[in-house]
C-alpha cells in the first residue's frame, strides 16, 4: 500500500485562522491579521477541542492511494463526506491487477495454495475474456482482494472523523493502516491536525463503549 498526498488548500493552518477569526471577530477575514504560526496553532487547536469543526472544512487534501484491496475501497467510500476517483475494473485490463493477502490466509494457508488462487483467478478471467465476455461481465470472477487505485479528496473535518473512526482497535487492519498513513501525511503540512481526533470515537459493539 501507498499513501501519497498529491495536493492541498494553499497555506491551510492560515486559511483555518482566518475562518475560526471571523467567527468571532468584527470585520472581514481579509483584514484579520495572522500572528506567529505557534499562536495560530494554539488558537485553532482551542476551538477544535471545543468541537467548533465548520472552519476546518475550508482546507482539503488529495491523496493518492494505491495498491488496496476492493474490500478497503468498498468501506472508505461509506465515508461520503469526500469525493472518490475510483479505477475503473470495467475498463482496466484484469490481468493489471495484482491481490492482497490478508496475513490470516499467509499463518493458515501454504504458500504454494495461495500461488494457486492467484493463478486461477487470472486463467478463469482470461478464459472468460477469449470467449469474447466484455471486461464488465469478466470482472465479476474478480474477488474483493484484487488490487485498487483511487484518489480521495477530504476536507480537514471529514479527515479527522474518518481516522477517528477507522483508526480504531475494531477497524479492519487495512483500511486502519490506511488511516494512519494519510494522517501522517497530512502532519507533516499541519503538525496539529489529529489533535483531540481521538483513535476511536465511535461506540464499538465489541467494548460496549468509546476506546479511548
């Protein structure tokens, strides 16, 4: 898997003072004068823990993410607060795809088995294709461990609730990889963007509460 974010809102941490600024000052955020990044931080991390999210929402990411499995994307685009730019296996040759092996089949399952799935997957795909069945149809042999590329677009605020969620102890462990690395990304152009974004704010059947 690959995380890489491929653009953002021209200076965020900026654009987010302005916002929260014209809140709660007089006059436009235009005129708001920005102080120091460390003060800017500490004022924006003040409300953000007071749960004031709308001035966030005026910073968005991109990202590039690759190498997932269906399954994942199947569970990301449940996030609709976003916009999703998903590769297309009605068009994409299936023989371009590779898939993911979830460490349970690599503890329980020999390698030569694994090697084997893979393998038939493919020969049936292409069977299917020299018959003259359209990519469309030929892709429904495909399983929801074959490989995926999207780019996802998040405001700041759908960011923090989709980590908040799907880093939790109860999150499938791909998807929750996935979290962390697009958070971590996103610290290095706002070091405070998971700040008060706890790991799992829902309530989980499992714990039978928030785990903290």
């Amino acid at each position: 898997m690959k995380v890489n974010l491929l653009t953002y809102t021209n200076n965020p941490i900026e654009t987010i003072y302005r916002a929260y600024k014209q809140c709660y000052a007089p006059g436009t955020a235009r005129e708001i004068k920005i102080p120091s990044s460390e003060e800017m931080a500490k004022f924006i991390c003040k409300w953000m823990g007071k749960g004031h999210g709308s001035p966030i929402e005026h910073v968005s990411f991109t990202f590039s993410i690759e190498g997932v499995s269906r399954a994942l994307t199947h569970q990301l685009v449940r996030h609709r607060i976003a916009s999703y730019s998903h590769q297309s296996q009605r068009y994409v040759d299936g023989n371009n795809f590779d898939f993911i092996v979830p460490k349970t089949w690599e503890e329980k399952a020999s390698s030569d088995w694994i090697k084997l799935y893979k393998k038939d997957i493919k020969r049936l795909y292409n069977y299917l294709i020299e018959l003259g069945v359209p990519k469309e149809d030929a892709r429904y042999i495909l399983p929801n461990a074959t490989t995926s590329n999207i780019v996802v677009t998040m405001n700041l605020r759908s960011l923090r609730h989709f980590y908040d969620e799907r880093s939790c102890i109860h999150a499938q462990w791909e998807i929750r990889e996935m979290a962390n690395k697009m958070m971590a990304e996103v610290k290095e152009i706002i070091p405070f963007a998971d700040y008060k974004a706890k790991k799992c704010g829902i309530t989980c059947f499992e714990c039978g509460g928030k785990n903290e």
